[in-house]
C-alpha cells in the first residue's frame, strides 16, 4: 500500500508507573509533523497517577488525534502482554511503540514514513537515537551500535539474520523501532511468561514473518537512560539472568549449529555466562572470553572498541551503564 499524507499510524504508549515522565511523552506525539496518528495508552496497573494524568491530558488534546483511546488492566502483566493490548487495539497501517519515559522527536513519524516511501518493500524500520538522563539532558546524540551494525550486515536472506541475531541478540535501538501492523502482529504472544526481553522475542518472531528490515541513521526518539526504568533495574538482576539463560535455550541455540566454529563459540560464551561456577568464586570472564572464536572475529573487524562488552552480554545493565562512561 502506498503511503500518503493519509496514511494512518498507531503511536502505542507503554506505560506502567511512569507519572515522572509520561506528560513530555504524551506532549511529543501530539506536536508530530505527520498529523493522521491515533494514540493508543496501554497502562500496566499502575498504582500512581499515570492513568489519571493521561486521562486529564486527554480532555485538552484529542482533538488532535484520529482517534484516543486509554487501556487499563487490574493487575500487573508484563510488558510483552501489556504491547499485545496496545496492538490489538490500533487500528494503523504502521505502529509505533514508545515507553512512557522516552521521547518523539518532531518529525519522527514523517523520517520513517519518507523512508518507507523510499524503500516500498520495508515493513521494519530502526534509526538513531538521542540518549537522554532523567533530568532530559542530552547524553549522546546518535551513539554508535556495534551490534546493530554488525545486525545490518546480515540482511540477504531470513536464515542470515536470524543466524547473526542469535550469535548476538544486540540492542537494536530497541525505542526507534517502526514497524507494520502486518508484520508485528502476535509478535509478543507467544511468551508472556517473558517480562524483560519482550524486544527480543519479537525480534526472532518478526524475522520470521520475512520482515524487510531498514535502518535509517537519522536521531527519531530520545530514549532516557535511568535506574527505574526495567532495563536498567539492579534490584531484578536475578530475573533478568534467568530469562536470559531462558531466550538462550529457546530462541538462540537453534539457529546455532555445533559443527560451525562461530556457532560453537557463542555455545562457549553462553556456558561461561550461564553454567560455569568458577574457581573459588571468580569466573575469569575476562580471560575465558579470548578462547572465543566469535571474539577475535568481531575485534578483527573492529566491531568492538570495547570488546569486553560483548562478551559480558547485552542484559547486565550496571555494565552497559558503565560503558556509557567509558565512551563519551
């Protein structure tokens, strides 16, 4: 189908707990440059004033919207159940998601669907970002994404790119992502048992819909870089090594073969990370990771500055934090 000025897109907010944030969210959607958006509010049971400040802001400004509407549920789901809600209720022909603490930038909208415009045969787009503090301050504009990069040049055919995400399910710039309503359907329904990597599994699955992936390096969204957001949390670091372990055994090793070497190097890092006790306590991660194929392979390429990163994997957020420090 054709995009024109016409074209109908659903901005979902994900929200839970997010009263901080959500009115710069909300704000961000309506001063679009794309016009024909319906806005769709899907609240995880939040118990602080999330819902009634949507609900208040609502009255001053869906004029401005196609269409409005406000989802709740009783009790607390998780993410993956909380974006199928959203989902099901939008109504566009391409949905935008965005958490209740990032931002829109203005002409986020109108960049993906001139991009769209462009490249017909895309259904899955993925740009640049801003990353910002929890005061709003710029971090860093446009930050370089090794593991997207590294993602992007594995497009050929389906097999290739679910081989490269499952040798390194990387931060895709997870907040940018601009999708067809086609494509993304039933993408968060198959593991609702999932609360973290909903990103993750959509993924696999939207990949195995045939989605034709395009990123566009171009900043669309500020994405807020704080301690509360699920991401980022310490406190559930437990949780977030299991479903980790969990995505590894389910979604990843079967895309991984014992009788290539870079496959069984990742099925090596993955036995350092999740099954090797130690020695006394002290895994030697740092040492262990050189007797990966899969390291070597990405340092030769220059893909990693900050090789250790990698191998310490994409869910020990105290660790991305770190490197945020490190880089700028």
């Amino acid at each position: 189908m054709d995009i024109t000025e016409n074209t109908l897109v659903s901005v979902i907010v994900v929200a839970y707990q997010s009263d901080k944030f959500i009115l710069e969210t909300l704000d961000s959607i309506r001063l679009q440059t794309w016009r024909n958006i319906e806005l769709i509010i899907t609240d995880d049971a939040s118990t602080d004033k999330t819902v009634q400040i949507c609900s208040d802001w609502l009255i001053q400004h869906k004029n401005c919207f196609a269409n409005t509407e406000i989802l709740t549920v009783s009790h607390n789901t998780g993410i993956p159940a909380n974006c199928n809600r959203g989902l099901n209720a939008a109504r566009g022909s391409w949905v935008k998601f965005i958490g209740a603490d990032d931002i829109l930038l203005e002409s986020c909208i109108d960049d993906n669907m001139k991009a769209i415009n462009n490249n017909p045969k895309t259904s899955f787009v993925l740009s640049d970002l801003i990353e910002i503090n929890v005061d709003g301050e710029i971090l860093r504009i446009s930050p370089k994404n090794d593991g997207l990069n590294y993602f992007m040049r594995n497009q050929k055919t389906k097999k290739r790119q679910l081989k490269s995400y499952a040798r390194w399910p990387a931060f895709l710039n997870t907040p940018t992502f601009f999708l067809k309503r086609e494509i993304i359907q039933d993408a968060f329904k198959s593991d609702y048992d999932f609360k973290i990597f909903e990103d993750t599994i959509s993924i696999f699955n939207i990949i195995n819909k045939g989605a034709k992936i395009l990123y566009i390096k171009t900043p669309t969204v500020k994405y807020r870089i704080h301690d509360k957001a699920i991401s980022r949390n310490t406190k559930i670091n437990d949780i977030r090594e299991k479903e980790a372990y969990l995505i590894f055994n389910k979604y990843r090793k079967k895309y991984l073969s014992m009788f290539n070497i870079i496959d069984l190097s990742v099925i090596y890092e993955s036995w350092i990370r999740f099954k090797f006790k130690g020695i006394n306590g002290h895994k030697g991660e740092l040492i262990l990771q050189k007797l990966s194929f899969f390291y070597w392979l990405l340092k030769f390429n220059k893909y990693r500055e900050n090789i250790s990163k990698y191998f310490l994997d994409f869910t020990k957020p105290n660790i991305k934090y770190k490197r945020y420090e490190l880089e700028k």
